[in-house]
C-alpha cells in the first residue's frame, strides 16, 4: 500500500479529475460534430459543445472526486 501524503492524493485526485473532464470534453466534442453533420445540430451549438470547461469546474470535480477520501463514515 502506498503511503501518499495529503498533497500528494489531492494532486492525484485533480489530475484524475482533469482527465474525467478531458474525455468528458472530447466525447461531447465527438456527439455534437456527428449531429452536426447528420443536420441535427446548429452551428451554435456545436460551438457551445467545443468551448472548453472552466478552472473552477474542474476544481469542483476534483472536490467531488476528492470528498470520498476525506469524508469519515
């Protein structure tokens, strides 16, 4: 078992929060263009698919990924 210090895990958990959010990101990328392209989607909002998330949601879901590990239960 590794013996990460509380640094360390919360850089775990924003690095795995960063790629759910990446893949996240790229799969709504991925929906929107072939909807676009099947005519099902405007050209707005294809680009609301692309704009990329913000700091602060990727700090939320690194909280929400990080709570399990500080919450006692």
């Amino acid at each position: 078992m590794s013996n990460k210090n509380p640094f360390e895990i919360r850089s775990d958990m924003l690095q795995l929060a960063k790629e759910y959010m990446d893949q996240q990101t790229k799969m709504n990328v991925d929906f929107a263009t072939k909807m676009f392209e099947a005519g099902e989607k405007s050209a707005e909002e294809l680009k609301t698919a692309m704009t990329p998330y913000t700091m602060d949601e990727l700090m939320e879901k690194a909280k929400e990924m990080y709570s399990f590990v500080s919450e006692k239960k």
